[in-house]
C-alpha cells in the first residue's frame, strides 16, 4: 500500500470533524497511538471543512462558530495524532474478539490496517428530499452550496431559492447575505405537528442557541422573502432546474430560480456501522435510523465505538463531548488509565450541549408526507426507480425494503442506497400502514465505497480464503495482467 | 450557478474538461473548480442518459462520477485537482468492455 | 387466507415457481414466506441457466439440467407476457475455463464423464483450445490455458425472475404472505396446521420450499432434507457500456451492464459479513481471465448461503407417512425454475406419488419411521 499509512494502529479514529478531533486529542492525552482517516484533504469535517486554509475574510463572512473551529484544528495538528488525509474507508471488519481490520484506499491503492479499536466518526449526511425535479442540474443540498463556500469560496449566482426545512436554512442564507448574494427566497416546509415542539420551549429558551438562532432567523427575514407553511415542493425545467413551485394553501405558486437549495435536516451516515454489523434503531422525533449505541458511544461489538452525528444527530457541539466519551471508553477497553474527571466532565458537556435540542429538533422536523413521494418522482437517483414503482412493489407484499430492492434495483447503485434508503423506508411505511421501525432500511454491505477490480484483487489473502474462492484450483504465480491505465 | 467570492483567490491551476481548458485553484476539488468554471451538465445518467450534476458535494450521492486522468467513474467532489488534470464527461455507462459488434 | 387448497412454505425462487405452477392448474395457492432479511439464496445467486458440469454421477441431474435449459425460452416468454418483467433470458452457451494444464485437464475429464454416464444425452460441449479462445474471445488472459465449451448454458437477470415469478403468482391468484415463517407443521385431520409466531392456519396439503429451513421442517412430516452447510460470496461491479465478450460460469456481464464476479464456496461458517480476502482473490481470477475487467471498479459484494442438498443432487417428493406433504428443493433454483413450474407443480397437484426423477427422491436418504 502506500507509503504514508502504517498496517497497524493501536486506535483508529475515522472522520476529522468535530467528533474526531476531539476523540482524538482525548486519547492521545492518555498516550494512546492514534491513527485518524478522513477522505477529505483537511481536517474540520463538514461544519468546519477548510477551516485550516480558509483565508481570514472568508472565515469572518462564514461566522464566528466556523472561525472558532480553527482552534480544534490546532490543537489536533499539536496533538501527535496521525492524521492521515486523503484517505477513504470502504470498510470496518470487526472479527468477533479478535483484530479489528480497517480497509482503507489511497490515491488507487487499496490496503487493511489492523488495530484494536475503532472509533466511527463519519458525521451526518443531508437527509435526501425526494421531490418531482430534484435529479435536475441546478438542485443541490443546501449543505452541498455551504460546503462549496467553505471549501472553494462558491457563491450561487443567478436566482437562488432555498427550500425545505431545517436551521440549516437559516444559517445559510444569513451567510450568503453576508456575502452579498440575496437569494431570492426561503421557502419552509415546517411538519404539520410543529406544535409538538411547543412544551421543549422552556428549555430552549435557556440556551444560547435561542438568542443566536432567533437573531438569525429575523436577520434572515428582513432580507428575503421567507414563505413559511409550504406543503409541497417541486422543481421545473427542461434539462436544468428553472424555477420550484411549492403548493400553500392548496395552491400553487412559482418562483423562477437558477439554483434550489433543497434541506430536510441530516440523518446519520450509516454505511459503514451498519456494514461493520452494528445493529439500528428507530428514531421517531428525528425519523431516521441511527446506530445501537450507549451512551459513551460503544457498540455491542468489541472495540468498535461511534462518536458525533454518525451515532445519533446532535450538533457540533455535542459531537465533540460525544468524541471524548467514545475514545474514554475506547482507552478503556484498551486497557489505558481514564481520569474519573475527565470522564465527569465530558458527560457535563455533553449534557449542556444537548439542552435544547428536543425543542430543535421538533421544530424542525420534516413532514413525512415530502419523504414519502408519489408518482413518477424518481426516488432511487442512480437506478432512477420512480416512487410509484416502489409502491407498486409494496402492494405485491414484500416483507420490507431489501425484497424492494430486489424487485427494483432501488439501491444498487453507486451510491449504494445512500440517496434512497430512507425513502424506501418512508414509501413503504406510506403505502402499508406500518412503522418503520418494523419495515427496517436497506442493508448495506463491505465495501461502503467502490474499489476497482484491479486494487481489490492487490489485497493480501490467506489460506482459507483461497480455498473459499479457488477451491482446488491455484491461481499463477505470473504478476496480474493489470491494463495500463490510460488505454 | 456559481461564481468565486471576491476574496484574494489562491494559485491559478489549469485543468482540462472534455479538452477545453478551464481555470481551477490550487486545493479546489474537481467538482467545485466546474462549477465555479460554470459547467451545469457533469454527465448523463446511466439510465435514461438525463443530464446530471452534483448533489450532495460531501461524497454522498455519487452525481459527479466522472472520467477524471483515464480512470472512469470517480468522484469529482472528492479529487483535490492538479495542473493538467483530463477529465472527461461520461455519457451513460462508462465504456470499459470492447462495443459489441452488431 | 383460509380459502385455499395448498400452502407453498417458502416464497423463493423454488416456492415461486411451483406456487405459479399450482395456480395455473387452477389451485387455490397460498404462499407463506419469513422477513426481510431471513437468508435468501434467490436474492443473492448468480442467474445462470447452467448445465455444464452438472450431475457428474448422477446422470438424471445432467439430463434434467439440460431439459431446463432446453424449455426456459418458452417459459421466458409466458413469464413475460404474465408478468410484465423482461427476464433477458439469454442462451449462448457458457465457457468453463483452466488457469492451468492440470485444471483444464480436470474439467474435460468430468464432462467426459457426464457424457459418458448419460449416453450421449447431456448437452453438448467442445473442448476449446488456447489457439481458438484467442480467436473467439480477443482479449483473454494471457494464464488461460484452455476451456470447454457448454452449447446448452445461459444466464438471465434473476433479481426479475424473483419479480416477475412474484407478479404472475399474484396475476394468477397466488396470495403471498410475508413475515409468516413456519415453525412447526403438525398432520392433522383436514390435512396440516402450520405454525408460527403469526398463529396458525390449517392447510389441506402443503410444499415445503423453504430453502435452508427445510431441513429443519421436512423431519415434521416424515419427509428428509439433509443439507451441506456452503456460504457463497459474488462481487458485482457498476455498470459499463460494451459487452463482455463470453459468458462463463464465473464472470457474466448482467443485461443492465454490471459484471459479476462469483463464487466462493465456504463450508464452515455461518456469518453473514463478507471477506474482503475472498472478494480479492475472486477478482484476481477474474482479471486472470480477462484482464479489461481490472479497470473496472467494484460497487456491491454479498454472500449467500446455497440451498444445498448434501449429495447436491435436487430433493423432490411426497411424504409416504403424511401424505399430502411434499418437499421441493434444490441448488438450481433458476436453472430448474422452468420444470419446477411446468412438470414439478402439475405432478403435486394431481398427488402423483412420485414427483420428477426417482434419483431424487427424498426416500434416498432413509427416511426414519
Ligand atoms: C452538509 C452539512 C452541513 C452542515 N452545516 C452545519 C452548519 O453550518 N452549522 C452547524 O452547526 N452544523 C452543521 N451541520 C452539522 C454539523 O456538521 C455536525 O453536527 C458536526 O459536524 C458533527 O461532527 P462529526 O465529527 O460527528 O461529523 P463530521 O463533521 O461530518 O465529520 C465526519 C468526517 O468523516 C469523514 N468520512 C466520512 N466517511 C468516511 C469514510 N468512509 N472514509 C474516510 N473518511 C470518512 C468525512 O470526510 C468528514 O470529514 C452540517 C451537516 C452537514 C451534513
Ligand atoms: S457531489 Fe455527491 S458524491 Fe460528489
């Protein structure tokens, strides 16, 4: 494999962001030899992407809370970590008691590094919103047009509309005023039981997020036109998004648009947990599937431990106590000394960070009605398998969402069920009257992200694997066939 | 869609789409430096062969497979680009088997 | 649920088949199947119509093979127009290739063998030299030593035979019924009363197609199933335009352009995770074979566990002690979907006492009293 990456750590940690860092400045306090994998090329994760190489005038347009990230960054950098960047994890092979094997690929190189623990900290992803044009050039994840500010300074020219429901909203377009784009409008979609939120008011009002998000969001208000109460959405346009319509009221209005920003929250990444073996649950406030996890973050398998978003959405600023728990209980069962203190204090943190969320995330809870789409709405991107196929294949009986995908293909993609999941789940659960949390999710399965045949068939393997694969038969021992690349 | 903010830009990086030169910044990912080079269309889908773009940015949706220095299917959002760099556009399946002779 | 005449156990490929192949007899069929995520072996197998190397001592598994393959266009087309699903049923006869003298060696002598056995009536095939497979298929890999040729063998896209058996079942008045697995059977007086966390339900006869499960059902009504325990792991890649020159019973090319790579065969466990080891060294034979597929990159593995009868050879038959239970099982199960449907179901409707080939009967494995 590559030079840079060593075959053995003691603590892998995978994912620099909030979560990551922070498990990782926690175990190396306690000696620990960590080794932290991210794809991205700078520490920071998705809140902080670029935090490292953002010039001043951009951090400053970004906020003081992105700004403040930098800190974590350098302390990470100090923290004798490894931090090897660049680098995408296709897998996490826990083996009963044994080793834990990580595989990892680098610039076209596949390898395995075995360790004794791993912590998952691969954060959130955007929660898809499946609505009529959403394949079309010019509709984008608002988290997508933040992070192509953050990372490349990206400003959306031309009519811009941003679109669903969630804080994120918010925040964007205040960033985007600030440098000096007006999107044209702020369309929200709140859930039909937003009043749910109502009784966690107290709570939140107690938090510094209350006074923060409120000034946003009047900030935001009057700047652009906020349409709030929207019960449907949908883009237009022939082969590139020319304006969304949303449905209020019953009826329908236009607003053109060159760009729709589209947001229903984020849910965690699963791919790699739930390939890893980790069992999911149900959350039904939040209405997506997250990790089995207890509180520290360990999981019932050995050594594996998941940490921030990626165990259940919470914010970066709990993803960082949730970071210092995981690597506490990794050290733990590393046989490493853990300062009953520090333990306290992560916990502390974890709970003042977490005050005030049930009020969030019920305010901003999607309405299930634009998870769940109708028609010929396309809902698994890659396979482009239509909402009403999907029902229709429900209505043959299917027990869940994998006999789906195999009528279907919803999933098979290279996304690998990314992008659909949780709309199978959410049609299905539509059209049969069931919980989700009985329907269950797509599985997903080793590898979490394509490897080409060529770095595959480079991986070490032993004996009983080549009885497994080749039976009697051995395979030369002439060096493989590889085609020059560029042919 | 996009146009870079006004603040001093890093290193000017040439890279190559389809053989036509575009202006990218050195640490931009491929994806971000066309989209800021103001390409809408990344690819046609596999499957109806519909024009495609990037989704998610985060490498999550798979929308910006493209055929980047002879290797098909990558990730354009998650290659940090180089000077030179040839990326070409796929139109449905990447061709990676001999046509079929009909 | 109640008005029906037999209950397939099992909505698989097996159970598919033959609940459609009982409906059309003008049954009233019920179709009882488990979870989401109970073990499939029809939603995790390769697709091949194959007949090639089957039934090397048995020679009525070679000839039953080949009679599949040689009814599967007519059944195709009946499935289609009935289901609306295009199987992309495709027949062009399938490579079996040596990396080695001693390999290549090893496969004529077993198909010599079959040959031989059957009197000439199994499919035919040629051997193929190394100076020919670089004429027929450019591109081969330079190890490829030689191959042999099956004229019989095929593929098809499986994920739609379970879609479409599931469709026309439905068209032809099969009712399906998910998340009822059955523990336990119990003869009865008005035939059996079948089990299961669901409750319970009195059926008149009953099939047991419950893949894996069988072995632990068949013994309920007097019937055996034994089985070997064989854990198969395919890698699949995305798709690509162009064609793969050849089909083999190890690397086919999907009609929507995916490849597929198969297939281990692992006999002692029982994890579900796949091997990262076994996925290597598959795709090392693969570019072996044809060194194009290098480049092209992985986007799925799973693993499955065969349906695997412990002589390998298909188990078909009613019970002696109860009769009006059945059992139907196999490792084929879409190979052999076309005669489960259109001779295996019409024998168990009409209650003939033996049902397909009398090699398979389940009585050869001793049924205990
Ligand atoms: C698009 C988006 C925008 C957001 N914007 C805001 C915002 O403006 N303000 C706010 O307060 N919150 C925002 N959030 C939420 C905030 O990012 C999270 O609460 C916080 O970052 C969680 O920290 P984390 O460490 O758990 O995960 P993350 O910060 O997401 O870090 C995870 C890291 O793991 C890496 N990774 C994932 N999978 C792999 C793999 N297979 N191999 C290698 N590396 C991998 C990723 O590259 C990433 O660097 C946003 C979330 C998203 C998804
Ligand atoms: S834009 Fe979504 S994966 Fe690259």
């Amino acid at each position: 494999m590559s030079a840079q990456l060593p075959d053995t750590a003691e603590l892998v940690i995978i994912g620099a962001g909030p979560a990551g860092m922070a498990a990782a400045i926690e175990a190396r306090a306690a000696g620990a030899e960590v080794m932290l994998l991210d794809e991205t090329p700078a520490a920071g994760g998705q809140i902080w992407r670029a935090v490292g190489t953002a010039p001043e005038a951009r951090k400053a347009l970004l906020g003081k809370e992105y700004a403040a990230g930098a800190a974590l960054v350098s302390d990470f950098a100090a923290c004798g970590a490894h931090h090897a960047s660049g680098v995408s994890v296709w897998g996490v092979m826990p083996d009963g008691t044994g080793p834990i094997h990580v595989g990892v690929s680098e610039s076209g190189a596949a390898g395995m590094i075995e360790t004794r623990a791993v912590i998952l900290a691969t954060g959130a992803q955007e929660r898809p919103l499946p609505v009529p044009g959403w394949t079309l050039p010019g509709v984008m994840g608002a988290g997508a047009a933040q992070i192509a500010l953050k990372s490349g300074g990206l400003l959306p020219e031309g009519r811009c509309v941003l679109a669903g429901v969630g804080p994120l909203l918010y925040l964007l377009a205040d960033q985007l005023l600030r440098a000096g784009v007006t999107p044209a409008a702020l369309v929200e979609t709140p859930s039909p039981r937003r009043r749910a939120a109502l009784p966690h008011l107290p709570d939140f009002l107690r938090t510094p997020a209350f006074l923060k998000g409120a000034g946003l969001i009047a900030r935001v208000r009057r700047r652009i036109p906020v349409i709030t109460g929207a019960e449907a959405l949908e883009i237009t346009g022939e082969s590139r998004a020319e304006a969304l319509r949303y449905r209020r009221a019953g009826s329908w209005h236009e607003i053109p648009a060159d760009l729709v920003l589209l947001h229903a929250g984020v849910v965690p990444s699963l791919n790699l947990a739930v390939a890893a073996g980790v069992p999911t649950r149900w959350n039904a406030v939040l209405r997506c599937f997250e990790p089995e996890t207890d509180a520290a973050g360990a999981t019932d398998l050995p050594g594996l431990f998941i940490a921030g978003d990626g165990a259940g959405i919470g914010g970066a600023e709990r993803a960082l106590p949730s970071g210092r728990r995981a690597a506490q209980a990794a050290l733990a069962q590393l046989g490493r000394e853990v300062d009953p203190l520090a333990a306290a204090e992560a916990q502390r943190q974890w709970h003042r960070a977490d005050r005030g969320r049930a009020f969030i995330d019920r305010w901003f809870a999607p309405p299930p009605s634009l998870l769940a789409p109708q028609g010929e709405t396309i809902a698994c991107r890659c396979e482009e398998v239509p909402a009403s196929a999907i029902r229709d294949a429900a209505r043959l009986g299917a027990p869940g969402p994998n006999q789906i995908k195999t009528y279907l293909r919803c999933g098979m993609g290279p996304c690998q069920g990314r992008m659909c999941a949780a709309s199978v789940t959410e049609i299905m659960a539509d059209e049969s009257g069931r919980d989700p949390a009985d329907l269950g999710h797509l599985r997903f399965r080793t590898p979490v992200r394509p490897l080409s045949l060529a770095e595959l068939a480079q991986l070490p393997a032993g004996e009983a694997a080549r009885r497994a694969a080749l039976g009697d038969a051995a395979l030369p021992e002439t060096p493989l066939p590889l085609p020059d690349r560029s042919s | 869609m996009f146009r870079r903010d006004p603040i001093p830009p890093g290193e000017a990086v040439e890279i190559l789409l389809d053989g036509q030169p575009i202006s990218a910044r050195r640490g931009d990912s491929v994806a971000g430096a066309l989209l800021a080079g103001g390409v809408t269309r990344f690819r046609d889908s596999v499957v109806s062969g519909a024009p495609r773009a990037p989704y998610c940015l985060m490498g999550t949706c798979f929308e910006c497979l493209m055929t980047i220095d002879g290797v098909a299917n990558r990730q354009a959002c998650l290659v940090t680009v180089e000077p030179g760099m040839r990326i070409t556009r796929q139109s449905g399946a990447p061709s990676l088997l001999p046509e079929a002779e009909t | 649920m109640d008005q029906h005449d037999i209950t397939v156990i099992g909505g698989g490929l097996v159970g598919s088949a033959v609940a459609l192949g009982l409906a059309e007899t003008g049954l009233r069929v019920l179709v009882l199947d488990g979870e989401d995520l109970s073990r499939r072996a029809s939603r995790a197998n390769f697709g091949l119509v194959w007949v090639s190397g089957k039934g090397l001592g048995t020679p009525d598994y070679a000839r039953w093979s080949f009679e599949a393959a040689r009814i599967w266009p007519g059944f195709a087309r009946d499935l289609e127009a009935r289901s609306g699903v295009s199987l992309s049923l495709d027949q062009p006869g399938g490579y079996s290739f040596g990396l080695s003298i001693g390999e290549l060696d090893g496969i004529i002598a077993e198909m010599t063998h079959i040959t031989e056995e059957t009197d000439g009536e199994g499919a035919p095939w040629r051997m193929v030299s190394r100076a020919e497979l670089v004429r027929e298929i450019p591109g081969i890999g330079p190890d490829v030593a030689g191959a042999v040729h099956g004229s019989a063998d095929g593929h098809l896209n499986a994920l739609r035979l379970f879609h479409a058996l599931h469709r026309a079942g439905a068209a032809a008045g099969v009712t399906y019924r998910a998340h009822h697995a059955v523990t336990q059977i119990e003869p009865s007086s008005a035939g059996f009363r079948l089990r299961g966390d669901w409750g319970q339900i009195t059926t008149p006869r009953v099939v047991l197609a419950a893949g894996t499960e069988t072995e632990r059902l068949a013994p309920m009504v007097g019937l055996a199933a034994p089985l070997k325990r064989s854990r198969g792991q395919i890698v699949v890649t995305e798709r690509v335009s162009g064609r793969l020159p050849f089909l083999s019973a190890i690397i086919r090319q999907t009609d929507e352009g995916s490849v597929m790579i198969g297939d281990s065969d692992e006999g002692d466990t029982d994890a579900l995770a796949g091997n990262p080891e076994i996925a290597a060294l598959l795709a090392a034979r693969a570019i072996r074979v044809y060194p194009p597929l290098a480049r092209l990159n992985m986007v799925r593995s799973w693993t499955g566990f065969r349906v695997k009868p412990r002589d390998g050879i298909p188990i078909y038959g009613q019970s002696r002690s109860c009769p009006g239970a059945y059992v139907v099982l196999c490792h084929s199960g879409v190979t052999l979907a076309a005669l489960h449907a259109r001779r295996i179901a019409p024998q168990i409707a009409e209650g003939a006492a033996q049902i397909g080939p009398a090699a398979f009967s389940s009585e050869r494995f001793h049924v205990p009293a």
